[in-house]
C-alpha cells in the first residue's frame, strides 16, 4: 500500500480584511500570460485563513499552508 504525502499548499499574501473573529482574508496576486496573444495580464485571487490569535493586521504579508477544513470556506492556516 502505498502512503499519502504529506506535502501541503504553501502561499503568500496580503492581508486585504480582519473584520471576522480568527479569520483573516488574504490575497494572492499572479500575472499570467494569454496563450495565443501573449499578453501578460494581472488575476487575483482571495483566500479565508484561520488566525487562531487574531493578531494580523490589514496590509500585512503573511504565509498560509493548507489544512483540514475548518468551515465551509476556510481550509488555510497562518503559518507566519
């Protein structure tokens, strides 16, 4: 049998709310790049991630990994 890997999603963004109890939101920016034109363009995208302490301010960059699911939208936790 084989064994599952313990590898998780690890990201990087920027604290763009704080407004809920323990969750933050957090965005991700990315520029992709059109497959036929090959025009780079800018996509974001946002995540909810537990903040167990509630100390991460708005503007902050913080570092998020996945987890179990905590509700129906949070499946990340800061990490730092």
């Amino acid at each position: 049998m084989e064994k599952k890997s313990t590898h998780k999603r690890q990201f990087k963004g920027v604290i763009v709310s704080n407004g809920m109890n323990k969750t933050i939101v957090v965005r991700i920016d990315s520029v992709k790049t059109h497959p036929k034109y090959g025009k780079q363009y800018a996509r974001s995208k946002k995540y909810h991630v537990h903040d167990e302490k509630g100390t991460h301010a708005v503007g902050e960059t913080v570092t998020f990994v996945e987890c179990r699911p905590l509700s129906k939208t949070k499946h990340w936790r800061v990490i730092g």
